[in-house]
C-alpha cells in the first residue's frame, strides 16, 4: 500500500520504510515537557512547533485520527550527536529532504486535508519564523511540524517496528512520518 509515497521517498533517498496503524503509534503527552525546556531554541519560536503547534493532546489526538502512518527512515554521518553543529547539520538535509517528500506528495493529490508529513526537528525555512515578527507561515504548503510536538514515544515505535536508531554506519538516524487518512 502507498507504493507512489514509498517511490518518491526513495527517489528522494530516505533508505527505510515501516507501515503501522496510526492508532498504535505510541505517544505520550507528558513528552511536551522537553519540547518546554526550550534545549533546541524552537519553542514559541516557530510555527512548526509547539505551542504553535497545537496541543499535545490535540496533536495526539490529530494524529490517532489518521489511518496510517509510514515512517521512514535516513541515516546521516554524524560521529557526536552531543556536538550541536555535526547534529544540526543531518537534521537540516533531513528536514530539506522530508519538505521535499511533502512537496512531491502534493503534486500527487495529496494535502493537508488527507495527509501531513512530520519531520524531525522545527522548520527552518525561514531564517527568522514569521511567529517572531508577528506575520503569518510564509510557507504553510511546504513547512513540516516536528515529529516532537505530537508527542511520539520514538524509541517504543523503534523497537515495535525493529528500526535500530543507533544507525548501522555510526550516524544518526532521523525519523520522517507520514500519516495518511
């Protein structure tokens, strides 16, 4: 199911697919409290984040909503997660490459109102989010919310679907969901 999303997926160069029901993706509301501490510098700063987001509950209510979700996956060079700079730099090609997949969904039919993508990490489209200066997404057809702000328990997903996160090669592997009604 869903071959024309796992086409484009790959063409892009995500490496892996998963498929489960939406209902079972495991989430915890109780999560928020990291996306609160503010670590990454995105919380009430930028719309594809929390709380621009929406609520944790609502998002995990949204995303129960959806019949399925396809989570897919890449792995990056990165030998120090805990370096911010070698971690920001895989993020931001994951981020570019998940834009990328919403886009190319898009010209398939695909919307807001039958699908999302859900990429790690706040959007960084813009080098200041209109949330700051009081103006609208400049980008609201390409921008993807964090897969953070809807709560997903990533490591219990992991290992329900046997995808190993410490990456075969040594880097990181970044998640990009795909839910679809």
């Amino acid at each position: 199911m869903y071959e024309d999303i796992k086409k484009l997926a790959e063409s892009i160069g995500f490496e892996d697919c998963k498929e489960i029901k939406a209902r079972l993706v495991p989430c915890d509301p109780t999560l928020r409290r990291f996306c609160e501490k503010n670590i990454c510098g995105m919380y009430r700063s930028n719309y594809m984040c929390p709380p621009a987001e929406g609520s944790a509950e609502t998002l995990v209510a949204q995303l129960h909503n959806y019949k399925d979700v396809l989570v897919f996956t890449k792995e990056y060079p990165c030998k120090d997660v805990t370096v911010l700079e070698e971690y920001i730099g895989a993020q931001l090609e994951h981020e570019r490459r998940s834009q990328t997949l919403w886009r190319s969904m898009q010209k398939l039919d695909y919307s807001k109102k039958n699908a999302r993508v859900l990429s790690a990490g706040g959007c960084h489209l813009c080098e200041v989010c209109g949330i700051k200066t009081g103006e609208p997404c400049r980008h609201p057809d390409t921008a993807c919310p964090s897969v953070s702000g809807y709560c997903i328990e990533v490591a219990k997903l992991s290992e329900m679907l046997g995808i190993n996160m410490q990456g075969e090669k040594g880097g990181v592997v970044l998640y990009c969901f795909v839910l679809v009604k």
